[in-house]
C-alpha cells in the first residue's frame, strides 16, 4: 500500500509522503502516520512563482489550518482563505522535503473543491475550483478525523477520544441566525446538557442538567454547571456564560461528565466547554467588515405595548493567515416585557493569531457588560401585593485576556504554554432560584462582588510508535491563583454561633489552609491550586486506542486535610467499518471534584461562610458507554449511555430566624444554610443523529435522564430531599429537531426544542404559604421540610419553535428574519412564577465575510 502510494505522489511531481483522509474518500480505517523515507526531490515544474518556491515541513496529528500556515511561513508568501470554505480542523500527518508549494497545497486540497491561486506578488488565495459550487465545511470534513482540543492534552483527532465530546461550529450558529443566548446555543445541539430559558434581563446561566445533577450550584441557580474556557482560559466564573458572539465564535467544544477532570482539574465534574475564538484574514479584494443590525417586538400578556428588542454587532479583521487580527463588537437590548424590566449588554472580543515556522502564537481579549431591571414577577405581586419588594438595579461585568504558545521542536515533541487572567463583577444581581421567594430574603438573593483568576498551564507532548503501534505521551503542569472578594451581602445572625460540624483541622473539618490567605474585615480572598497532569495514547493500527491519565490536585478551597487529590481517566475506543460506512464503539471512566470554597459560590452566595459549616467537597465519578455509526458524509447516529454517581452536592437549605416582632406579612425572616446532601445517582440515555442531502440537513438530539437521591446524609442534611426522591429540577425527558436548507443566496432553517417531566417547587403556592401568612410558620426544621416537600409540583414540560430565513442581497448584504418562541409561551419553565418573553420577530440585515 505504501509503494502504491509513493507511485501515486511521484506521478505528481512531488517528494512527499502524505497522510491525510481526502474529503471525497471515506476510509473506514484510520490513517496512520507512517516512517516516511526520503526520496531525493523532484524539480517543481508549471507551477506560476510563488507557488514554485520548495518547501520543507513534517508533521504528525495537527490540524490542516496549522500546516497550511506553516506552509506559508516557509515560503515567505500571503496566504489567504476562508475558514467557511476549508476542513480547518481535518487531521493531516505529513513530510514534505524540498516541495514546491503549489504541489503541496495541492495535495493538502484534495477533494476540498478549493485550490491555490496567485493574484499578486506574493499573495496567494484559496478559492473554490472554477465552475465548482462553494462547498461547505460539513460536506468536506470528516466528523471522525476532525482535530479538537478538547478532551485530549495538545489536542488529537476525535477518532481516538473515547468520550462523547460535542462540537458546534460557529458556522453552524451564524447559518440560524443564533442570537448568542446561552440556551439557544446548547439546547438542542449538544444531548445531555439543558439551560432554562430565561428571560433577556436573566445575567447568569441557569443549568437544569448536565447528564443529571452534580452541584447545586449558588443560592439554587441550577442543579450543574460546567468547567468554561475560553481558547484554554478558564472563566473565574462558568454562570457567567449566559451570551455568546456567534460572529467571534470559530467552535464550541464540550465534554459531559467528569471525564474531563483528569485534564481540567477541580470543578469539571459536571463537564466542560472550551469556547475557540475565531480568527481570519482578509484576502485581497475580500471584505474587512461584517457586521448585522436587527430590530423586532416581542408578544407579552403583561403589557399593554409589545417591548422593542435590537440586536447590533460589527466584526473587523486584518492580516493574512500568518498574521491575522480579528475584533467584533456587540449591542443590544430588550425592552419592558413585563412591567418595568429591561436590559442592556455591550461586549467586545478580539483574536490574534501569528504563525512562525515552528512557532504558533494565539491571543485572545475579550469584555462583556450588562446591565438590567428585573421587577419581581407580576404573578407574584398579582397574588401577594404588597408583600415583596422589587429586586434592585443589577450590573454585571466580566473579562478575559491571555496567549496560548505552541512550539513544534519537533515532528514528533510539541511545546505548549498557556497564561491567562479572567475575572468579573457583580452589584445586585439576583439570584432568582431561591425555594423561597420573600422579599425579606431580597439582601440575600442579591450578589455583590467579584473574582480574578490568573493561570499558567505549561505542556510537553512527545509522539512516538510505528507502523503498528503509535502513542502519545503528555505531561503538564498548570498553577492558578484566584482573588475573590465579596461585598453587602448579608449573613444570617446567627451564623456566627450556630455553625456546625467540626472547626479544627482533618477531613471535613473547617481548619484554615496555609494556601489561602482573606484579609480580615476586607471580604476580600486569595486561594491557589496546582495541578499535575500525565496523559497517555496508544493506537494499535488504527483501530483500537487506549487512553489513561490523572490529575494530582492541590486546591486550597478543600476544607481540611487532605489538600491532594487524584482525578483519574481511563478509556477506550474501537473504529472499523467499510464501505463507506465506519462504526465507532467506547467507553470511559472519570473522577471529578468540586470544593466546597470557589468564586462562583462565595461571590454570589449571600449566605453562612462554607468555613463555619465544614462542608465536604462535591465529587462525581462513572462510566459512560457509546457507539457512533457513519455513513460516509450523509448520516451519522451516535448512541450514549451513562452511569454516575454524585456525592455530597452541597445545597441551600431553608431555615427561619424571628425577624420583625410586629407579626405582619413577612414577619419570619427566611434563611439558607448550605450543607451536604448524600448521594445522588445519574443515569440516562443519549441519543444524536444527522443527515444531509443536497441543499437540505436534518439533526436532532434526544436525552432521557433520572437523577435520584441513593442516600442522604441525616447527620449533616435536613432539607426536604429524601432517600428515593428525584432531584428537582433535573427534567426527565429533552428533544430537539433542526431542520435547514440552503441554496445560491438563499436559506431557511427550522428547529423546535422541548423538556418534559421534572420537580419543582409550586412556587406561588410557598409564596402565599410562607410569606403573606404567618400563621403557617413552620416551629421545627420538620415542619419546614414537610411544608416544602408539600409543595413540591410535577411540570409536564414546554416546547419552543424557532424559524430564521434570509436571502442574499447586492454587495455581500443579506436580509435575515427569524422568529423565537414562536408559540408564544411565556411561563412553565422552569416553575410557576417565571415569565420570558413571547413570540419574537426579527428582521435585521447582515453582511459577513
């Protein structure tokens, strides 16, 4: 096979030995990266200068964009494309010696519809085939050859991962009109993984499930949350991640489960997002501005007027491939849906990239505001007037900036760096997922502060193997320091007195840690973690691949000893097929862990101190089984199932203390005590699958979960979940149905999402119950656990229809409508009380480049 090939690439002229799946040919086993011998070169001939200049580079396992600019630096030209139009992130092991450039983007082109064009001086643009319609990325990328950074240390073909790792594409965003809301961009397109919808004026993502309940995250807002980054920076804060800029986004990558933890470190339990900006430049002649401006109106039964929402956003880029610089701003806002409310958001992000000849640097800045009004929910005020207050002005900002460096010593020995710094601020943003709504408990449930991370990854990867057996070895070591700081919140008085559990040192106990330093009285927190990582690959002939690492954690947010953890993973994963059909079979098990002290808990939570009550960390640990089956570039179905098991998920329990003595409405003052729960069990099934044909594609996704408490812990726990109980919130049943057809300047897509079956407070009826009779106070934490659990109510579920259109107009100008919650649904989700707004129409003009 070898010889046949080598015949093949000497009949073009070129001294190569090149490994790569051509879009056009859908292998059923795996390329392998082979010993190349050398062959004496070859004179470039009929290539048009500088397309004839030689060209020397080897590489193993990277990606086309990063051989493709190598190639660039190598021969000193300027080289441009678009990455709508390439396979970007297709896998690609090659060895070129003293090739010409224009044979060697040749065959790096093949079956791709593109190829290299000079149009001046040292310019060079690659440009669909003459004759040839513009292909698409989903129709020349193999799903299984694809490269992610995600779920691999330095980054690796999916082919070998043995998780279930999602990608969404920014293309795939841009093509249905997305409006960057967290919700609309993971719901539906990644199974497993659920966000509520909230309304506009909502500034923190609110998580139902991810594969179950593994946190219960700050004062009740969500059940999970996962582990963010953005191009390898870790957010301070993941609820912060409520809206994205679909125009700055290149892909989102995201793992369910603690899989992750062996790479990610404490907090990636539930799972982790990786967030890769996009960076592009401007070929000659192509346009350096895009950019969109949307007006609509959104239906609402609570107004007398339709509230007016705009979107606005602007993308600028400059540079070549080799040295790019990509920058968009966003504006936006909605209007009084319900009476009173509004928002605003302001956001920037800015993407570098320059490439050296062995050397890849990537920057990325990026700043979000917000700033809205939300007025407690007219169901509530119609019911109990007089009895809450409104919830102040809240603001919201955050940032990130940092370089990620990777230096290929060698084919096979790459060097990688990464440093970083992200942080936000918080002042009076509430936190609406409280058992109790009362606005007596308003200073709680309203957050002030902040927090800043900086952190310092270091990695070395080393290739290794032969034509049987080829392996990776990676070992990295990242330290983070966390600032965080806290302002006006208001701790119950009897905190102070009443806190439980031990306060010395030892497991569970609540003794200081000599990593941590608070300045007294300041609020204010200085906390590091250091994580040691070792990761190993071995693929035996393409077909079977092994995958083992751990994670040695010291994280100054563990109470007590011991400051050590190990996150363990191990998987594997079997490929084969032919045909034209592959069949990928896996599986893996992880290890997670969350401390009880992170910025996300102490920065919102209003709360008694984690210290005082000497809470056990968070842990999650399972196995999850797949198999994925692919029918060339036409349909793929992916099958997934998991087994996990939570334990001691901390979560806000009520609890009352005498407040006014006078005995009117709202008397009784409600507190929150975070304690540990038990053990909670995650199982389910998940299900994806796509087709495409022509102009039209079809995908949907379909999850079924039970999360289940196994055991509580009555020594620590006296909230109203018991052995047995489903965990409220987590829904039961997720589906989601896309639907889009494309053609020269025009497209339409259509896409209904649905959840059903879940618990959840009768929010309303605790309301009446708690705050505006006072006769019903509960005199005993039994009391109060029965009056809760009296109240708990099972939600049928809600489906929302979402439709985008737009047609080309003249000079790159397209007209784009969409439509949102087109069946007008404004409450249900997730309780009673909650009200979005209603159907929303759109229509805006984009131009994109």
């Amino acid at each position: 096979m070898r010889e046949g090939a080598r015949q093949a690439l000497g009949r073009a002229g070129l001294t190569i030995a090149l490994l790569v799946v051509p879009a056009r040919h859908a292998a059923a086993q795996s390329p392998r990266c082979s010993q190349v011998d050398t062959v004496p070169p070859v004179p470039a001939r009929g290539w048009a200068p500088p397309l004839d200049r030689p060209v020397s580079i080897q590489a193993r396992d990277v990606a086309l964009r990063d051989i493709l600019d190598r190639l660039a630096v190598a021969a000193a030209v300027r080289l441009s494309y678009s990455p709508d139009l390439l396979p970007l992130d297709r896998r690609i092991c090659a060895a070129f010696f003293d090739v010409a450039l224009g044979g060697a983007l040749s065959e790096l082109l093949a079956g791709t519809g593109v190829e290299a064009r000079v149009v001046a001086g040292e310019q060079v643009v690659l440009a669909p085939l003459a004759g040839r319609e513009t292909p698409g990325v989903a129709r020349s990328t193999a799903v299984l050859e694809q490269v992610v950074v995600t779920g691999s240390a330095a980054g690796a073909p999916e082919r070998s991962l043995p998780i279930g790792l999602t990608v969404i594409s920014g293309a795939e965003l841009r093509g249905r009109a997305a409006n960057g809301a967290a919700s609309e961009t993971f719901n539906g397109a990644v199974p497993g993984v659920w966000l509520w919808n909230e309304a506009p004026t909502t500034l923190l993502a609110h998580y139902a499930s991810i594969r179950g309940a593994s946190s219960f995250g700050v004062s009740s807002f969500g059940v999970s949350y996962p582990k963010v980054y953005i191009d390898g920076i870790e957010m301070a804060s993941p609820l912060l991640l409520s809206r994205v800029d679909p125009e700055m986004i290149e892909r989102i990558e995201v793992i369910r489960g603690p899989q992750g933890a062996a790479l990610y470190g404490t907090d990636a339990i539930s799972g982790v997002v990786n967030i890769v900006t996009r960076t592009a430049g401007a070929a000659p002649g192509a346009p350096r501005f895009g950019g969109h401006a949307s007006f609509g109106v959104a239906g609402s039964d609570y107004v007398a007027r339709p509230p007016v929402t705009q979107e606005y956003g602007g993308t600028f880029r400059a540079g070549a491939s080799t040295r790019a610089v990509t920058l968009g701003l966003t504006a936006g806002g909605t209007g009084a849906y319900v009476p009173g409310a509004f928002d605003r958001h302001l956001g920037a992000t800015a993407s570098t990239r320059f490439v050296g000849a062995k050397t890849i640097l990537t920057g990325t800045a990026r700043l979000q505001l917000a700033d809205a009004v939300v007025p407690e929910s007219p169901i509530l005020l119609d019911s109990l007037p007089g009895s809450l207050d409104r919830a102040p002005r809240q603001r919201a900002g955050q940032y990130t900036a940092g370089a990620t460096m990777r230096a290929m010593q060698s084919e096979r020995v790459t060097h990688t760096l990464v440093l970083g710094v992200d942080g936000y601020r918080l002042r009076g943003v509430g936190l609406d997922g409280m058992a109790i709504p009362s606005a007596a408990d308003s200073a709680l449930r309203a957050a002030n502060g902040g927090a800043d991370r900086a952190t310092l990854r270091v990695g070395t990867t080393r290739l290794g193997g032969n034509d049987l057996v080829s392996t990776s070895l990676t070992f990295a070591v990242e330290e983070s320091v966390l600032r965080s700081e806290t302002s006006g919140l208001l701790a119950p008085p009897d905190t102070a007195s009443s806190g439980s559990g031990s306060s010395g040192p030892g497991p569970g106990g609540g003794g200081s840690d000599d990593r941590e330093h608070r300045g007294e009285g300041s609020g204010v927190a200085w906390r590091s973690n250091t994580g040691i990582i070792a990761q190993g690959t071995a693929a035996l002939v393409g077909i079977a691949y092994f995958t083992g690492g751990v994670r040695l954690e010291q994280n100054a947010g563990f109470l007590g000893a011991p400051r050590w953890s190990a996150l363990p993973m191990l998987g594997m994963s079997l490929v084969g097929g032919g045909d034209g059909v592959t069949v990928k079979v896996r599986t893996a098990y992880g290890r997670g862990i969350r401390p009880a002290r992170n910025a996300s808990r102490e920065s919102t939570w209003g709360g008694d101190d984690p210290v005082r009550r000497a809470l056990a960390p968070e842990s999650q640990s399972g196995i999850e089984l797949g198999a994925d089956l692919y029918f060339g570039r036409v349909a793929a179905i992916r099958v997934t199932r998991f087994d996990q098991t939570a334990s001691d998920l901390i979560q806000p329990v009520a609890r009352y203390y005498a407040g006014r003595s006078d005995g009117g409405p709202g008397a009784h003052r409600v507190d929150y005590e975070l304690q540990n729960v038990g053990r909670i069990l995650n199982r389910g099934w998940e299900l994806e699958g796509s087709l495409a044909r022509g102009a039209l594609a079809l995908s949907g996704t379909f999850t079924q979960t039970m999360s289940t408490v196994q055991r509580i812990d009555s020594s620590r726990y006296t909230g109203d979940l018991f052995n047995g109980a489903r965990v409220l919130e987590v829904p039961r049943f997720t589906a989601s149905l896309q639907g889009s057809w494309s053609a020269a300047g025009r497209s339409a897509s259509i896409g209904a999402t649905s959840v059903a079956d879940w618990i959840d407070y009768d929010r309303l009826g605790l309301a009446a119950a708690i705050v505006a009779d006072t006769s019903s106070t509960p005199s005993s934490p039994a009391a109060l656990r029965a009056l809760l659990r009296a109240h708990w109510r099972r939600y049928p579920g809600v489906t929302r229809l979402r439709a985008s259109m737009s047609r080309d107009l003249a000079r790159g100008y397209a007209i784009v409508v969409t439509g949102e919650n087109l069946l007008g649904t404004q409450t249900g989700e997730p309780d009673d009380i909650t009200i979005v707004p209603g159907r929303t129409v759109r229509i805006g003009v984009r131009r994109a480049f």
